[in-house]
C-alpha cells in the first residue's frame, strides 16, 4: 500500500465516523423522550434572575417607572 492509498482511506473512514456521530447526535436531540429535558434546560436563564446583572435590573425598573 502507497501513501496515497492509506491517506485515501484514513479520510474515507473519518467522514463515516463524523457522519455517523452526526446522525446520532441528530438522533439524540430529536428523541422525543428528550424534549422535556431540553426545554427546561432552554428555560434556565430565563427562571435564574441572579444571571441578570444589578445594572440591567435597574435600568428596566427606572423605565417601568417613568410615565
């Protein structure tokens, strides 16, 4: 075996492994048993107000009480 044919199948067998582990990746993330975790995980920085910073808080307050 040349060079060339052992590069040939080193880049044959690394696109089939990429590929597949991008199937399952696809798999996993559209499972449906799955859908629940993700959404809560979509949801986090949204229920954690300490992710906010003080200075953004008081920006939106000093709004809500202009008239």
């Amino acid at each position: 075996m040349s060079y060339d044919q052992i590069a040939h199948i080193v880049k044959l067998g690394g696109t089939v492994f990429f590929f597949t582990f991008f199937l399952l990746v696809l798999v996993y993330v559209f499972w449906p048993k799955n859908k629940a975790k993700f959404k809560q995980a979509a949801s986090m920085p949204i229920a954690d107000e300490s992710l906010i910073p003080d200075t953004q808080t008081q920006k939106t307050q000093s709004m809500e009480a202009k008239p």
